[in-house]
C-alpha cells in the first residue's frame, strides 16, 4: 500500500492498493478509483459493533463504512477534500489514539476502529443547531485526517490548558483532557461576539487546530446567496 497527498489548497488523498489490501472511509467519501477496486459497505470500523455505528449516526457522523479492496490486481482509489485545508497522515496504535472533530476522518488502513466519544449541543449560534461531537481514533494501523483551513499544532505541556472556539477544534491526542466551558465576563458574552463556549484543551499531548471554521464559511457566504426564488445573489 502506498499513500500520495496530491494538490494544495484542496488537496485529494490517492492510494495505490496492492491485492488483497484494503482501507475503510464512511461512506460517500469516495472520489475515484480504478476499475480493480471492490466495495463493500457494513458497519465495520465502527468501535461497539452495530449499536456504536447508530450512536454515531445519530450524532451526525456516518452510520456505514465502505471497505475498498484490490482484487485480483493493484488499484488506485482516492478520496477529496471537501473545504480548503489539509490531509494529515496518522499512525494509530494502543496507547497512541486521537480525537478527531465529527468529519475529521477520512479513512484508515488496518485494524482501525471511530467510535462517539464526546457529544454536546451548544446552540444555534455555533454550528447550526447540530451540537459539538467528536469522535475516538483507536486499534491498530493509518488513517488519514481533513482538516479545514490552516492547520496550527501545539504542544501543550502537563496541566497547560489551551481555550479554543469549537469550531478550530481539529485533532489532539487521546491524553489531551477535553472541556466545554463558559466564556468569563457578562460583558463578554453579551457583547463581545465570540460566543457562549469555549473548549478548554489541557496537556500532556499535541493539539491540531484548523483555522477555517464552518460557521465562519456560512457567515461569509451568506450575502451572496438568493434572498427570494428568483432573485439573484448580491455582487
């Protein structure tokens, strides 16, 4: 199996897979493959069997995941991104696990399991009424990451504590300790426009935020989409 990372600002992920390799991506992923790939579509990769597949489900993720094999000979399937922003490579195994946000996970390679690990609803103002959750990266093998934007890494050292906009939160490590908390000051919360929460991110671990946030995308677009059926957006 050999993995390239081709383009820049909307960079696609091309794998090249020998017979008998295969790697799993929730399904709808798929940007291309040769025609020697097969597909097989099951709850695999799910941590906690069928029952975690409809946890994530119904917090937003994925319900199925693809598999995508090379039969009988070698084949190529490749995956987009679908903002501007970067496709990180990470190598998982016991002790070294991730959090990713909700469409962080691209696909992975092995014995590689997403589970719902943290999910919470912070209001309309963030993201569009559908709440906060993140997913565990674990088992054994490669996955790949998207995330949006510039992607920004810490190291936090013990006890150090790093207060981020949700919407940046991108990846850190499993023994990063996550918390949502309320921003400080009545001031602040009602005039300050930064929103309610905050994630509190707290070390030992490595931190990857994403500069571009999907609310910030929608805010900025919103000028130039139709107001009526047939008026046309703003120039």
């Amino acid at each position: 199996m050999d993995a390239r990372i081709r383009g820049t600002t909307m960079p696609v992920l091309e794998v090249s897979l020998e017979p008998g390799d295969s790697l799993i991506a929730e399904a709808g992923q798929l940007s291309w493959m040769t025609d020697s790939i097969r597909l097989h579509t099951s709850t695999r990769g799910a941590a906690g069997g069928v029952f975690g597949a409809v946890r994530r489900a119904l917090a937003g993720a994925g319900l199925f995941m693809t598999e995508y094999t090379a039969a009988r000979q070698p084949g190529r399937v490749s995956f987009a991104a679908k903002l501007p922003g970067q496709i990180l490579p990470m190598r998982v195994e016991p002790g070294v696990e991730y959090m990713v946000h909700r469409h962080g996970f691209l696909c992975g390679a092995g014995d590689v399991r997403v589970s719902l690990s943290f999910q919470r609803r912070l209001g309309a103002g963030i993201f569009g009424g559908t709440g906060f959750t993140l997913q565990k990266i674990s088992g054994s093998g490669y996955v790949w990451v998207e995330l949006s934007g510039e992607v920004i890494q810490y190291d936090l050292a013990p006890g150090e504590t790093l207060r981020v906009h949700p919407g940046h939160v991108g990846l850190f490590d499993a023994s990063v300790r996550f918390d949502i908390t309320i921003m400080r000051g009545v001031r602040n919360v009602l005039f300050g426009g930064d929103g309610l929460f905050l994630a509190a991110l707290t070390g030992p671990g490595r931190v990857w935020l994403q500069s571009l946030t999907i609310t910030n995308l929608a805010h900025a677009l919103i000028p130039y989409l139709p107001v009526g059926e047939n008026e046309p957006p703003q120039r």
